[in-house]
C-alpha cells in the first residue's frame, strides 16, 4: 500500500509539473539580425491593434541569442518584427527569426504553423497583388490570378497535419481577407481606375463605381469575416473590416466588439496630438466608457505611457551613434535646447522635411538641431548624411527601443523640443515645413 501512494504523489507531481508546462512557451534560437540587446515582441490581436502596451521584451547577448519562457493560457498570435508568430501553450521550438518573414526558420513543437505563416502576405501591398507585380491587363484577369493563388494557399493549409482546427480557421479566414483586400487594392495598383481622375471627389466617385463592381465579390467575404469576432485577432481580417466600416457600399454586419474597435481607433488618432491635462482627463474617461475590457486596458496603457510625454516632464533618454562611430546617450548632448527629427533614408516624407530642417540649423544657433535616424542599415544612413549640405545639423543614429516604447514613435518623421534640462518641451513639435508654428517656437528658445 506504501508503495502505491509513493507512486501515486511521483504521478500527481509529473501531472503538475506537466500541466504547468502547458502553460508556457518556450523559444530559444537567435535573434542576431535585429542587431539590438532586446527585441520586442507584441501580440497581434484585436486589442493590439490599439497599442503594443503589452510588449513582451525578449533579452539578447552579445551573440544574439536568447532564450525565452513565456506563460501562455490560450493560443495567439504575435508580431516580432516583420514574422508573424503562431503560439500555443506547450509549444518549444529553436527559432532563427530574421528581419523579414521568409529567412525564418523553425525546429521543434508548433513549427508546422509557423512555418506555414512565412508565406504569409503583406495588406499594405494589396496582398496577393504584391505591391503590383501581379496586376494583370485588366481587373478580371487580376481577379483570376488571384483567386488561383488563393486556392494553392488553400491547398497548403489543407496539408497541414500538426495543427489545430482553430488555427486552420483563422487561417482560413485570413486567406478570404486577403482575396477581399486584393480585390480592393486593384485600384491602386492598376492605370485604368485612378489615372484619369483630376481631383480627389473624381477619385472618390471612380473608387465608389469600383467598389460597386466587385460588390458580388466582397461584400459575401465581408459578412464572412465579420460573422465571428475571434476572427478580429487575424491583421488582414481587422484591415478589411475596418477599412470598409464606415463605407455605404457594402452591407454586413457590424458586431459590438469591431465597431468598439473602430471607434477606440479614431479617438487614439488624437495621440498625436499635444497632451494637455485636459485632454489626458478626456482620453482617460473615454477609455472608462469602453465595453471590452482588453481594449480599455491597452488603451489605457497607451495613455499612461503618453502621459509620460507630457510637456514638463523629463525627456525618455536614447543610446545614439555618431558617423565616426561614438556610442552615447541623447542627453549626452543637453545645455541647450534641442530640436530633434526622427527619421529614416526609406521615409519619403522625411526626406522632404529634411531640406527645410537644415537651414533652420543655419538660422537658430542658439537650438541644437539633431537628426536621429531609425535605419536598420548604417551603411544608407551614412551614404545619405554625406550628400548635400545639412547645415549645423547633429547626425546620429539609433537603434534603441524606446524610440517605439518610451517616446511613443508608430511613425516618422515626428519632431521633439526638448529644453536645456532634458525636459520636454513637446513630443510632437511642428515639422520643419510648417515655418510658421516651428518658427515662433524656436525664435523664442532661441532668443533665451
């Protein structure tokens, strides 16, 4: 009887110790391309659509690897990066995650999913129409090869054997979302809908007339999408429906949760606007009024950490490098005040501010203008800094993560004032284009 019991407690601690197992995750591998001693990981559903304020920071050594467990009770999918992750409680696999999705690889249990998620497809460039390399002669040509290329994605998920039927369904419904976002896109790729339109109504009207056509089309795939709200965690879904949301063309149905979404949306384009106190207490009781909970609560967060921008408050440092090479901190460069542009070589509208950037330099020596690029390559940093005149323009480089978690940076260019004390000034100045507000700013720091 003794021995059945001491079996017994040998059987109950393996249960445990297995059932805890199934709540975690663990990745290991490498992460060198990211070239930064912590990468971010953000989970990608719904309510991450509204902020990354649940980011989950993996640490990287000096080699690039890590090594990472991460407690998980339900499946979801995660962004690092460009790859976009499958997770599963139980899930261990070595991972070498690049840059971009494809040089990827995956070893070890759930990688049949992620490696299926490497052919995943990009909204922003039209999804199957790859950023127009498969715009045909005309939209039903286009429509043919999409639909083709939508049925071998079909046909690949289908093989699938170490995967679950969820994850078959949400991705299911990722590959309808992006034959409807193809469809959609068409226009925008292609020279016979929009070229021939001389204002923005006549391009709302052909757009109108566009949609009208492949109405047969996408609105079926629409109330597909929108007929459960889980299907909200794929991104295409969420672009799709949203993008259609406020749209008279297209008739489906639009549940609590989407249109909460939309709407919370909306009001966190106000963001990047000047965070007064008064518009922190507006922000703070919209959020209260939220009926999701996961959306007030990342809403919230996005709040707070922007609070931490308001004006008075003291500036998020950064690790920056100069072109001969010298690491330091942004503060490094404090006494006076400084007006600093965030910006990019592949960012066209930062290349069109930087012109008007530089000659302020030149007329305001009394400001420290300061240039911080976000390139992954130093080589194109480098190359473009040494074209042109950039007046007395400070370049560095940056590739610290508070850049996106401590200044709240989702999009370049974006200009900060700090003052002589490393304190903010405004985390969303004028840029260098609006002369008239930039100017009445800086000639009065100037002037001190």
């Amino acid at each position: 009887m003794k021995n059945y019991s001491i079996a017994l407690v040998f059987i109950l601690i393996a249960f445990a110790c297995k059932s805890e197992q199934a709540k975690t995750v663990h990745l290991y591998g490498s992460l060198k391309e990211f070239r930064s001693e912590v990468v971010n990981m953000n989970p990608d559903d719904a309510a991450g659509e509204i902020s990354d304020a649940r980011v989950i920071k993996i640490p990287v050594d000096a080699e690039g690897n890590f090594d990472l467990i991460l407690p998980l009770d339900k499946p979801g999918y995660y962004q690092v990066g460009r790859n976009t992750l499958y997770l599963t409680p139980g899930d261990e696999m070595k991972v070498y995650l690049g840059t971009s999705q494809p040089q990827s690889t995956f070893e070890g249990k759930g990688m049949e999913a992620n490696r299926y998620l490497k052919g995943r497809l990009f909204p922003k460039g039209g999804s199957f129409l790859e950023a127009g390399r498969n715009i045909r002669a005309d939209f039903q040509s286009t429509k043919a090869l999409i639909d083709s290329l939508a049925s071998l994605r079909r046909q690949e998920l289908k093989k699938l054997k170490k995967v679950s039927r969820e994850f078959k369904k949400l991705e299911e419904m990722r590959i309808q979302a992006d034959v409807a976002n193809s469809y959609l896109s068409y226009p925008f790729y292609a020279s016979d809908v929009l070229t021939a339109c001389k204002s923005e109504e006549e391009a709302r009207q052909a757009l109108e007339k566009f949609n009208l056509s492949v109405k047969e089309w996408v609105e079926p795939i629409l109330k597909e999408l929108a007929a459960s709200d889980k299907y909200l965690d794929v991104a295409v879904v969420r672009d799709v429906l949203l993008g259609e949301c406020d749209k008279s063309v297209f008739d489906y149905p639009k549940s609590v949760r989407l249109a909460e979404l939309n709407e919370v949306l909306r009001k966190g384009d106000e963001f990047d606007e000047a965070l007064t106190l008064a518009k922190y207490n507006e922000l703070k009781n919209f959020a209260g009024g939220l009926k999701n909970e996961d959306f007030k609560e990342v809403f919230l967060g996005r709040l707070e950490r922007r609070a931490k921008l308001m004006e008075g408050r003291p500036a998020i440092d950064l690790q920056v490098k100069t072109a001969d090479g010298k690491t330091g901190k942004l503060s490094d460069y404090k006494g006076k005040v400084m007006y600093v542009d965030f910006w990019a070589t592949w960012c066209g509208p930062c290349m069109g501010e930087m012109p008007y950037f530089n000659d302020l330099s030149t007329k305001y020596p009394n400001i420290r203008f300061i240039g911080i690029s976000v390139d992954e390559s130093e080589k194109a940093w480098k190359t473009r800094i040494g074209q042109g005149d950039h007046g007395n323009v400070l370049e560095l480089i940056c590739h610290d993560s508070r850049t996106k978690t401590g200044w709240d940076i989702t999009g370049i260019p974006r200009f900060l004032l700090i003052d002589a004390d490393f304190n903010i000034i405004s985390a969303e100045a004028p840029r260098p284009s609006q002369k008239a507000q930039i100017e009445a700013l800086l000639q009065k720091y100037n002037s001190r």
